[in-house]
C-alpha cells in the first residue's frame, strides 16, 4: 500500500539511477529518457559538473534567508541580465511560483502607478501556467478548475483568434500572459509575426506583455529564449526548469521599470535564491547559455525534426503532424495517445503526453546524435507495428 494521495496516475515503474540521456529502473533494464523530468533535466541525469557543484556548495552553505545578502544568486542575476532583455530578477523555487509572481508583479506595477483597477490578465483558453490556486484560473482550463471554486482577474481568447484577443482587452486588463510554445497545451508554436504583433498591441493598449518560458527557455529550443527569434522584448519573463538542471529553481525576470513597483515587503520566497539553487543555476546558466552548445541544440534538432517528418510521411495514418522548435518536440497521433506512448516505453524510449493528441519528446540539451537514432528507429518500429 502506497500512502502518497492519489493526484497523480503514477506508471509501474521505478527507476534506481541516470546518467546522461538515460535511466536504469529498479529491475535492471536500460530506458532512453526523453522525458527529463518534463524539460526539468537540461543537461541529462547527474552530470559530472552539476554533481561536482552540489557537492561543493553542499559542504559550504546550502540556506541563509533572504534578509541577507546572498552572493551565487547576486552572480546568477548578473548572468541572466546579461543574456536577456531583464533589467532585474526575482528568484522562485519553480514555474508555477515564479508564472504566479509575475501574475503579482504586473498587478503591483499598475498600482504603483496610480492605476489600481488595472489588475486582469488575459491568456489563451486551455494553455498551462502552473498548478497554484492562481495559475490554473490563468490557464482557462475547466479540467484544472473543477472543484477549485473561483479566482477572479482572468480573461481567455481562443489561440489563434486575433480578433477575439483585441476584443477582450477592457481598461481593466493588465497584461498579457502567454507562452511561447504551449508545452502542456499540445506544442503549439506562437509565429514570430504574432509575438510581433502583441508587442504592438500591448505598447499601444500601455499593458504589459507577459512570456511565460518556463518550458520553453533555457535554451531548449536552440535560442536562450523561444522568443528571440521574433525581435521582441517582454516586459515580464517567468523561468524555472531547465535552469535548475533538475534542481528546484524558478526566477521572474523582468525591466527596470516594471522592477521598481517590487519594494521590500512587496512579495517573498523563503527558500527562493537558496545558495545551494544558486550555484547550480550558476553552473547551468555557464554550459547552456555558450554559443556552441547553443548551435549545437538547433543542430541535432534539425536532424531529429526532418526525420521525424519522413517518419510521418512514411505513416500517415498514424502520425498527423510534427511540432515543435529546438528539442520542445510535439507528435501529434491520428491513433490513441497513450497506447502509442506505452508501446515506446515497451522498446525503451520514454515521453510524455501533451494536449491535442500529442506525444512530447523532451530530450535532454546534450543529447548525443546516436541516441536521437536510437530514439528515431523506436518511434519507426512502433508506427510499423500499429500500421
């Protein structure tokens, strides 16, 4: 009898360690893992460095509060502004903490203002900003809501519906909220005109533009964010996951004037900018933010994609279409879901569901070509088999 509440529907299998792009369960047998922890796991399972950081930093410090000064995360946000559009940052312990700051951040900046009824944001109906009492009434989903009963300030418009979007901007609205890439949402890519668009837009409603990279970022889809290739700045960028490595970190990144609403007292995070976290994202930020590994993502991405869409062309019936940027990848199924999920993991490969009918395959940053193969000719054999 397991005594954990039952609010996830947990597969029957363990796994005792990892290394690299792979796991090894408790009954001996090898998986290539293309899950990571949902894009948690940026570098793969105990990479030596973050190993060695941890290790370091564990014999030092690992948890002084935040009413001092805390070096690794003063280094952290140095790095991170450097890298990006951010001006400041607010350090979290994940993606909902850190999409639900930014929610407070946007709110407390109209307020500062003089402009205290400014405090709805708008996002798209059914996309995914985390599990907080907040986030799920951001994320528009009766799924996620039912039985939660009810938390105000939220508007929706249908992705993809312009008009719709224009419409629902009231004097009330605050900000818009929406992701790059709908991870959760089925892998859907936001085009970079639209993203162009909604600078526009917010610049001329005066409301701000909240990118929620959460999945998205660290450079998981070749570029450090999936919206630097549109030529935009947000004004507000919620972050956690890939920064980590695997270990708990969330961070709000955000503009000098948005920044200057948060004074002290304004909002806070006991664990959030631990030294321990802090010298892992040190250690993160300095492998996946490098021009190399950068252009080496987009590399074996293009690879894993254009053979991802000969796999599909090959089975049309069973795989409707390939989404995704970088290693955010979506396979969209005209066949059941979770069968086609479990017959990969029967061959070894392990991914995980996403909205729409899609498979996501997440593998870690540092994946090596090979075992993208190894991961193409398992996703081949399976569609031959339900063929």
């Amino acid at each position: 009898m397991s005594y954990l509440v039952k609010n996830y529907n947990r597969k029957k299998i363990s796994f005792k360690y990892g290394k690299g792009s792979y796991l090894y369960s408790t009954d001996n047998k090898k998986y290539l893992d293309f899950v990571q922890g949902i894009a948690v796991n940026s570098l793969g399972h105990t990479h030596p460095k973050l190993v060695k950081t941890i290790k370091d930093q564990s014999k030092k410090l690992w948890h002084v509060s935040n009413a001092f000064q805390i070096p690794e995360g003063e280094k952290l946000a140095k790095k991170l502004c450097q890298k990006t559009f951010a001006d400041y940052v607010m350090f979290q312990n994940s993606g909902a903490e850190a999409t639900e700051a930014s929610i407070k951040v946007a709110r407390r900046y109209f307020y500062s203002i003089g402009e205290p009824n400014k405090t709805r944001i708008l996002c798209v109906k059914n996309s995914f900003h985390g599990r907080t009492l907040a986030t799920i009434f951001a994320s528009g989903s009766k799924k996620m809501t039912e039985g939660f009963g009810h938390v105000g300030g939220f508007d929706h418009f249908v992705f993809g519906d312009h008009k719709s979007l224009k419409k629902k901007i009231t004097k009330n609205t605050a900000a818009i909220m929406i992701e790059p890439i709908m991870g959760e949402g089925g892998i859907k890519v936001i085009p970079d005109w639209c993203l162009r668009e909604l600078r526009k837009l917010c610049n001329k409603k005066k409301i701000l533009l909240i990118l929620d990279e959460v999945q998205s970022g660290i450079s998981r889809t070749g570029d450090f964010f999936a919206f630097e290739q549109s030529k935009i700045k947000p004004d507000i960028t919620p972050i956690a996951k890939g920064i980590g490595g695997g270990f708990p970190i969330g961070a709000v990144l955000m503009s000098k004037k948005i920044a200057s609403a948060m004074t002290p007292g304004t909002h806070g995070s006991t664990f959030g900018g631990n030294p321990l976290a802090m010298a892992v994202g040190n250690t993160v930020m300095d492998i996946v933010s490098n021009k190399k590994f950068l252009k080496n993502v987009k590399s074996v991405s293009k690879y894993f994609l254009s053979n991802l869409n000969d796999i599909k062309d090959k089975y049309p019936n069973i795989i409707k279409e390939i989404r995704g940027r970088g290693l955010l990848i979506g396979i969209q199924l005209k066949t059941d879901q979770m069968k086609f999920i479990k017959k990969l993991m029967d061959n070894k490969l392990l991914t995980i569901r996403a909205a729409e009918n899609v498979v996501r395959v997440l593998p870690p940053l540092n994946v090596k070509k090979s075992e993208i193969g190894q991961a193409l000719k398992i996703i081949k054999k399976v569609c031959s088999e339900l063929n």
